[in-house]
C-alpha cells in the first residue's frame, strides 16, 4: 500500500498547536474535517474512538512517533492525517519521550486486511531514521508529500 494513497495531503500540519495527546488527536480530526475526509458530525465520534484505543495502550512506538488508529464503522475509505510537533507531546510512548511526528489512521472496520496494510506502511517507513528525521524537518505539506512520494518509489 502506498501512503501518498492514504494520506489526505490537506490534513498535513507541520506545526501543531496543541500540546497534548488528546488536542493532537482532536486538532488532527479537525483537519480530516476541513478536507472532507470526514464529516462534521461524524467528529466527536471519531475523536473519542481514536482516544478510547489510545487509553488501551499507547501507539507511540518509541523514536519520536505515534500511529494513533481506529477502525469504526462509520469510515468508509481509509484516510491518514500527518502532524509534526516541534516541543513533542506526552503520547505515553514506550521509550517515555515526547512525540514529535504523528501518523493518524482512520480504517473501515470491515477492512481488517487494508488496516494491516495500511499499519504496516506506516510503520515500516517510521521505523527508518532518515524518514523519521526528514518528516520531523518538513516545513510546509509539500515537504512531506515529497517525503510520503520518495518513500513510496521506494517500496515499489
């Protein structure tokens, strides 16, 4: 899977605003929102779904990511939104450091296939140093569709 095919390039924000997990998520859903992923009504519900299954355990991996994630119903193609966060943010993340770079993943839950697939793009680009620090980097969206599309001819 190619994550220029999941990710919404206007849910891309360089600088969150927010300082904690549950902003971030909030503010990341918010952007989902702006760009027509996902519907205005359809927020609340997505934001406390996102957060119930990161109060199951932490998807900050450790490096300075996160990949918070969620497979509802109500979604019906798979979207991801990017964040970068210059201070870092309390994601709980399994090495206790602040998380810079979030991945947020919203998945048709009868899609368990895609979802993995999905995961697993994700995380096997996240996994690289030289795209973790060059996501961390990105200044604008374009900066990181640049990143998402060399990573992708990569996996080919």
């Amino acid at each position: 899977m190619k994550l220029l095919d999941i990710v919404v390039k206007d849910s891309i924000i360089t600088q969150l605003k927010s300082t904690t997990r549950d902003a971030a998520i909030s503010e990341m859903i918010d952007m989902l929102v702006s760009a027509g992923a996902v519907k205005e009504e359809q927020r609340d519900e997505f934001v406390k779904a996102v957060i119930r299954r990161e109060n199951k355990g932490s998807t900050g991996f450790g490096h300075g990511v996160a990949v918070p994630h969620v497979k509802h119903a109500e979604i019906k193609k798979m979207y991801v939104a990017v964040a970068n966060s210059e201070d870092g943010i309390d994601f709980k993340a399994l090495d206790r450091e602040p998380v810079h770079s979030i991945m947020l993943l919203l998945s048709p839950e009868d899609e368990p296939e895609n979802h993995l697939d999905a995961m697993e793009a994700i995380f096997g680009n996240l996994s690289q140093d030289t795209f973790r620090r060059f996501l961390r980097q990105a200044t604008n969206a374009d900066d990181v569709i640049t990143l998402l599309s060399e990573a992708d001819a990569a996996t080919r």
